[in-house]
C-alpha cells in the first residue's frame, strides 16, 4: 500500500518530462511547379479569377498532433488570399494587376496547438495581356502645305502597351471608313489657337449666330473646334486615301501620286489604330487595339485663278436712267481662299464709250443717256486680275455681260370705241343666237402703247363662264376685240333679260402688270322658245259615281315662261276615251280637238282658260261599268307648241244595286247531312256594296234549318239527324219544305231582295239503292254535266259504228264483193223539224212535282183538309217545247218576292203503296228538267 502512491508520482513525472520534450510542426517543402506544399516558388497568372483554389498548404506534426494553417500580409498591404485552417487550401479573393503589383509577400504558418512555425513567403504575379495600347501626346493636329510632295513624312504617332511580350508590342495602320457623312461642314482651324492650346476641344458646328450643335464623326477620341461658313461646300474628307501609315514608327506619309488640293478638301480626318501582338487572357487569345484621329489641315498656297461669282450678268438700262447711274456690279473671288490676292477690274471690249467699271468693286456704270444709245443690246467683257504681294500682277479671268436698253412700261392698256377711248359697250340681241355667232355690233378695239414686252397683255371675259368667249386672248401692242357665242342655250330671256361682263385686259410679263377693264352690257330679247310645260306629268281625281253632270273633276295648270302673248296657255282634251291607249302608243302623233272628243263615251270637258275638268252635263258616270278614266290634256300657245298631262279619274262607288238571285235557288235538294248553298250578286263595284249577308226571313215551322250568314249554306238543325226526325215534325211526315230566304248588301243604305226556296230532303241510304236518282241528285245543279255524260257516250257509239264501217267497207271491196257500177239516188222524205229528245227524263211518278207549287190562298180554303175531301194528285207537266237553236237574246230573270201563302200539301202515300218510281228520283227528275229547259233557252248546244 505505500508503493502506490509512489509510482503515481513517479508516473506524473514522466508524463511531465515528455510534454516538455513537444516537437513543433514543419511545411513540407515543394519543388517548382508544385502547388502543395510551403508556396515556395509559387506564381500566380493575373487573370486567375477571383474565388479560385490556387493552392494548398501542407505540413506534419513530429507527435502525430492535429495541426492547422494561416495566412497573413503587411498591414499596409491587402489580403489577396485567404485559407482554410484545416486543410490548407489557399483562395484568391482580390483581383491581380500585374502592372500595379507583380509580387505579393506573405505570411504562412503552420500549428499543432503548442507550438507554432511561421514562414514569409514571395507569390510572383505573372503577365497576362488585359492591357490595350494607348496613344500618347493627343489630339494628334497638324498644318500641310497643299503644295507637300507625294510620299513626304507629315507626322509621327505614338501608342504604348503595358503588357508584356507579343501583347506589349504595338504596330500601327490607317482605318478606311466605310460610311460617309455628306452633312459635315467645312472644317477649318482657328488661327489663334496653337495646337498645344487646342487640347481636348469638342467638335462645334456653328451657322451664324445660331445654338450649337454638336456632331460626332466616327468613334473621334479627338475633338477640335471649327467655324463653318453654310454657303462654302463641304471640305472634310473622312475617309481620304491619300495618306499611308509605316505599321513599325508609326509614320504618317502622303501617299505616292497623291497630292492636296485646299479648295477641295481642306481638312482630313485620318484614323489611326495601333493594335499589340495578341496574348492569352483566362485561356483565350486576345488582340487588343486603339484608335485615334489626326487631323490635317491643308494650307493654302496660290495656285487659283480668281474666280466670277454669280454668273451669268445681265444688267438693263431704261430709258429714264441718268447718265453715271450703276447699271450692276461684277464680284469675282480668288480661287485661293486661304491668302486670297487683291483683285482688279478691267473693261476690255464691247463698250463703245457709253459704259465704264469701276477697278476695285466691279461696278458698271451709263456715261449717255439712254435716248443716245443705238443698239438694243451691248456685250461687254470684263477682265479681272490677281495682284501678288509683291505687286505684279498674277492669273486673270474673262466673262461676259449683257446690257439691254429697255423701255419703261409706263402705259397700261387701253379700250377704244368708234369714238375713242371707252369703257362701257352696250348690245342688243335676241336670246338663244347660233352657236360660234359673232356679235357684231360690239366694235372694240385695246391698244398698249409701250414697246416689246411691256406691250404684251392677255385679255379675258370676268362673268358668267362658258357662254361668250374673246378672241383673241394674246395681244401685242393692239388687236380688234371679237367676242363669240360659246353656249347658246345659257343665253336666256327667261332667265336674265340683261348679260353683264368684264372685259379685262392684264399685261403678261411686267412686274407692274398694268391693266384695265369695259363693261359690256347685253339686253336680249324674248322670243317663243318655250313650251307650255304643267305642274306635274300626271293628275289624279276621284269622284262619287252619282256626282251630277257638270261637277268640277280636277284643276290642271300649266306654265308657259315667255312674254307677251306667247306666255298665254290655252287647254284642251287630247284624244277621246275610246283611242286614247292607242295614241299613247303611237306617241300622240293625231291631235284631235275638244270638239272632236266630245264622243259618246267621253264624259269630261275641260275649260281652254282655267284648265278646270269637269263632267259633261248629261254625263251618266257607272262604276260598275267603268271604274276608271284616263286621259290626256293640251297646254297649248298662240304657235302651237304644246305639251301633254295625262289625267287618271277613279269613280268612287256608291250602293246603288240590288242583290240578285240566281234562277237555281227556286228548288233544292238535300242529302241529309249535306249542306245546300243559295248565292246572291251584287252588281257595286266596291266593297261593302257589294258584299252580301244571308238571313230566313220565314219558315213554318221554324226551328228546322240554319243559315250561314256570309255563305248562304243551308244546313238542318244539329238537333234533325234523320229522317224520321223530321217525320215527327210534320203530322203529314212531308220532306218538302219552302223557305223565304232574304239576301242584303251591306252598303249604306243597305238594299236585300227575298225569293223562295224549295227543298226536298233525302238521306244517302235511298239514294244508294237507285244510282240513277243518285247521279241525277248529283248534277241536280250543273245539268250541262248530265249534258256531257250523255254527249260522251254518242260520241263513242259513233266512233264504233264508223270503225265497224270502215272495217267492212275494206273487207267487202278486197273479196270484190261491192262492185258500184251504177248508182241509184233515192229522194229521202223530208225530216221532221229537229227536236231535242228528253224522253229520258219522263218521270215514273209526278207526285213529287205538285209539292213545290205555290197557290194564292182563298178565305175559305181549309189549311187542314182530311184526305177523303183532298182532290187528285196532279199528273206529271208535259214536256216542254223544242228550244230555240240559235237564241241570242237573254232573258232577264227578277227573283220574285214571296206573295200568298204556302199550300197545304197531299199526304205522302204509304210506301206499301204501289208506284212506279220513288218519289226521290220524280223530284230530282223534275228539278232536272226544269234547270235544263232553262239553259237549253239560253243557249243551243246541239
């Protein structure tokens, strides 16, 4: 137990003495190129970007211990780079500059903790090319005399580049500009200004006294600034290629063959660029390049004959001017405009003595007066002469001036008449004259007494345009005024009785333009050159039928504009109502009179005066005969020129007829169930007269048919569906009825007409059982139709018997059996008169025709006979008479009024009782004779 705690002390020495013996951590060192290890001999490109792993610092711990790495640099300096303490990896954070900063010191060490090894440490920073060249001692300005040799030095330029290598070395060439610039002004240096005192100066252009404006030309490192003059032409080339540039020294030179001229150009603007050999930067080959401009200004050197300025000359002398009056003066410039010599003016030939010049202005004078000159014109020449500094006289030039004598236009023009001058003409003369006539009682005459073109004027009508023209309508010195008719119809009575212009006369070429005016006045005349025209191409008139005669119809109105008698319309009908279409298609070319139109079918008069249309006084006017007149009417003058209206007059109906019945409504029969129909006819010619209402005025008894009102259909009552309906309302069980039925126009006033109506009523059974009743029930009302069934079957009977003898007659005569060799004529017996045969309608029973005649009553007739006192039943009419074949006349049926009192009638005999019809077919059977009797009266159809 006392050794334990011996050996912990002797243990906690020992550990004690070794933590005193803790070798301290080292770099390991790294060979050239390397990028780990102590940065020894390490470099650094100074376009590496900024955050990239440049390298890595490693090192060892003697005891194995953990260590780490730092980095630092001198205060005054920056951090360019920055590690990662534990695993040494160095970061550039800073940009490099080669040509700011080409090495970088620092500090590294390296740690375990206890111990703590630092080294400094060198980072070359090696080139890259990210420098371009630069020009030195800008603006690049120089003076050239226009007159420097071809191929001779002007100027040398200078560029450096701070790289390096390929990418430090600069050559140099002139940039050709591929656009052109026409707006620049001239350019020209200012004098009081030395090219160091030009500096950086912006390009100005100036013109006047106006703002400023600035331009660019190119991409100019360079600017100066310049007046410009706007009335000299552009003299900045931009893009000469008169100048060459040496690409080692920089030299400009003027090219072989190549020469300035001052007064073409006397600015150029030369580009230069100077361009490094190309280097590498961040893994890409670059070129890198510069551009400045030199400006050559020309001098000018006298080379230039002077030059006239505002060529040609003219001057004019009139014949108010005094003598030593300026006429005009001549200016002439050097051609060499930057020194420009003293000039003098000389008079060389063409004078005569009437003009001189003054030597220094170039001024031109009259020494005569101008009434003493002889010629027209003079043609002078001018000389002028350079005089050089040194007094003896240089380069001249020659040019001609023309000089006219002028009169003075001091006349304007003047109108003459028969009497001198005048300024109003007057004319009298029937309107609408001949096209192209001259007015010859106009007699002008204008006259301008100047000379030449002072004397020359145009002359013109001011007024209405288009209906006279003048000739002629350019005058020199005097002419005689014609005027002509241009439009004949604008010359007008009707529309101005009095023409007034302007004749105008306005010189031509003067600046005064002198002119002068007459009024010319025309009065026409009238004359019969209108026709008589009405209101409107058309009247319309409406007027009751029963106006009484002489009623006013229609006003039509016609216009005649001429004066005088002339102007007085007279009126007349035109055509007569029967021919009045026709003449409306053959254009009216056959005028009749009124007179002549009072036929008996024209109603109307009109008045010669008024042009009142009114009825004749015995005129009957009938809408229902004719509803609508039309015809025309005359405005005709005192000449006979006339025009035509046509005139349309509609009668307005008036209810003045009475409904009428047809023939057929005396006797119906009708099939139970089936209506029977009575028509009626108004003869108005409007509605309402003519529109028609039915009614039963009377029935016994009463309550068995119903009537439409606005058919005229004849219907049972909806309560009667049999015939044994109607047996019980009769104690006789009769199926004949008679009905007072009444027909009225709905007019106001309104007029009706009453007839009586016979119905026999059957059912559809009764007829099934005797189709003939059945088909005669059927054409009970169109009797032609029965008419056709039978014409029908004759005419197929015929067309057989022709057959069947035609048949034989080629039979007989191919067997020779028909020889005709002689031929016997036999007289036939007269015939009998033709007849038409209606034996098939004989009845086999006439009782039914007894029901429907209608007997005065007598006081003492007994209504309720038994049939033991009833008298016989009638026999059956007889036949009717043979019709008239070829009748023309109609006969005018009236519908009779209802009169008297219906008949009692026989009672009907049982139906065991023997008969030799039904008494259905016998009632059809006699309706159908009677309706045909009639129409065979009316008309023959066999």
């Amino acid at each position: 137990m006392g050794h334990a705690p011996r050996a912990a002390a002797i243990l906690g020495l020992l550990r004690f003495c070794l933590a005193q013996a803790n070798f301290a951590p080292h770099f390991f060192d790294n060979g050239a190129g390397s990028t780990n290890g102590n940065m020894a001999l390490f470099s650094l490109p100074e376009d590496t970007p900024v955050g990239s792993h440049v390298y890595t610092l490693n090192g060892t711990d003697p005891e194995g211990d953990s260590i780490s790495y730092h980095i630092s640099f001198d205060p005054s300096s920056r951090n360019v780079f920055s590690v990662d303490q534990n695993f040494g990896n160095i970061t550039l954070v800073e940009e490099l500059d080669r040509e700011k900063e080409d090495e970088i010191e620092a500090i590294i060490s390296i740690s375990d903790g206890l111990n703590l090894v630092a080294e400094k440490v060198t980072i070359l920073v090696t080139d890259a090319n990210d420098e371009g060249p630069r020009f030195t001692q800008e603006p690049y300005i120089i003076l050239v005399p226009e007159d420097t040799p071809a191929g001779s030095s002007l100027f040398t330029v200078h560029a450096v580049d701070r790289d390096t290598g390929s990418g430090g070395s600069v050559t140099y060439f002139l940039q050709r500009c591929t656009h052109h610039r026409p707006f620049l002004p001239a350019l020209t240096s200012r004098p009081e200004l030395s090219p160091i005192q030009w500096g950086r100066i912006s390009l100005v252009l100036t013109e006047g006294v106006g703002a400023p404006s600035t331009a660019h030309a190119g991409d100019l490192r360079s600017e100066v600034l310049v007046p410009w003059s706007g009335n000299l032409s552009p003299h900045v080339s931009l893009h000469s290629t008169k100048f060459a540039m040496d690409r080692h020294s920089g030299v400009l030179r003027l090219q072989a063959g190549a020469t300035l001229d001052y007064e073409k150009s006397r600015t150029h603007l030369v580009t230069v660029v100077a361009k490094d050999g190309g280097g590498r930067l961040r893994g890409a080959h670059v070129v890198f390049s510069a551009t400045t401009t030199v400006t050559v200004n020309v001098e000018d050197v006298q080379d230039m004959a002077p030059v006239f300025v505002g060529t040609p000359y003219y001057g004019y002398v009139y014949e108010d001017t005094l003598p030593g009056s300026e006429v005009l003066t001549v200016v002439a410039v050097d051609g060499d405009q930057g020194r420009p010599n003293h000039l003098v003016y000389s008079l060389v030939n063409g004078s005569s003595g009437a003009f001189e010049i003054n030597e220094t202005s170039g001024a031109i004078s009259v020494l005569q007066n101008p009434s003493q000159l002889r010629r027209e014109v003079y043609e002078l020449h001018i000389q002028v002469t350079e005089v050089s500094s040194t007094g003896s006289p240089a380069a001249q030039a020659m040019v001609p001036v023309t000089i006219r004598i002028v009169d003075l236009n001091n006349h304007p023009p003047t109108f003459y008449g028969e009497s001198g001058p005048q300024n109003r003409f007057e004319l009298s003369m029937y309107e609408h004259p001949p096209q192209g006539e001259i007015l010859r009682g106009l007699k002008i005459t204008v006259n301008d007494s100047d000379q030449g073109a002072n004397a020359k004027f145009n002359l013109r009508l001011v007024g209405p345009g288009g209906i006279f023209r003048v000739v002629p309508q350019t005058v020199l010195n005097e002419a005689q005024v014609t005027i002509i008719v241009e439009n004949s119809a604008a010359i007008d009575f009707e529309q101005s009785r009095v023409l007034t212009f302007k004749l105008l006369a306005i010189e031509v070429n003067t600046p005064e333009k002198f002119s002068s005016t007459a009024d010319i006045v025309i009065q026409l005349l009238d004359t019969n050159d209108n026709v008589p025209k009405f209101t409107s191409h058309y009247y319309i008139a409406r007027i009751p039928e029963n106006a009484p005669g002489g009623s006013n119809v229609v006003a039509v109105t016609a216009v005649d504009p001429d004066t005088g008698s002339w102007g007085k319309v007279k009126y007349s009908i035109y055509g007569t109502g029967a021919d009045l279409n026709q003449k409306s298609r053959d254009g009216l070319q056959q005028e009749q009179t009124m007179e002549e139109g009072r036929g008996l079918h024209f109603r109307f008069l009109i008045h010669p005066s008024t042009g009142l249309i009114y009825t004749q006084p015995w005129a009957n006017l009938d809408a229902e005969a004719t509803a609508r007149y039309n015809f025309y009417v005359k405005a005709e003058d005192t000449e006979g020129r006339y025009s035509l209206a046509e005139v349309f007059v509609t009668l307005l109906d008036v209810n003045d007829h009475y409904p009428q019945f047809g023939k057929s409504i005396q006797e119906k029969t009708m099939v139970l169930g089936t209506p029977v129909r009575i028509e009626a006819t108004d003869q108005d010619a409007e509605e309402p007269n003519n529109l028609v209402d039915y009614s039963i005025t009377h029935a016994e008894p009463a309550n068995v048919f119903d009537i439409d009102a606005h058919t005229g259909e004849i219907r049972l009552k909806n309560s009667i569906r049999s015939l044994d309906a109607l047996h019980n309302i009769t104690p006789r069980g009769d199926f004949t009825w008679s009905l007072e039925v009444q027909a009225k126009d709905r007019g106001s006033p309104s007029f009706s007409t009453t007839a009586l109506l016979k119905i026999d009523i059957t059912d559809a059974e009764t007829l099934s059982r005797d189709p003939m009743a059945a088909f005669l029930l059927q054409t009970k009302d169109n009797p032609m139709k029965a008419v056709g069934v039978l014409s029908g079957i004759v005419a197929i009977v015929v067309a057989i018997t022709i057959l069947i003898s035609t048949a034989t007659f080629w039979r007989n005569k191919r067997s020779n059996k028909v020889l005709p060799v002689r031929r016997v004529l036999r007289r036939r017996s007269s015939p009998a008169p033709r007849s038409i045969r209606i034996e098939w309608l004989t009845f086999r029973r006439a009782k039914t025709a007894t029901k429907f005649m209608l007997k005065e009553g007598s006081p003492n007739e007994n209504c309720n006979n038994s049939s033991a006192g009833a008298p016989l039943p009638p026999k059956a009419p007889a036949l009717p008479s043979p019709p008239r074949m070829a009748s023309n006349t109609v006969t005018h049926w009236t519908v009779p009024t209802v009169s008297g009192s219906l008949n009692p009638q026989e009672p009907q005999p049982s139906p065991q009782a023997p008969a030799s019809g039904s008494p259905v077919r016998s009632s059809v059977v006699s309706e159908l004779k009677k309706k045909f009797e009639k129409s065979v009266d009316k008309k023959a159809y066999f």
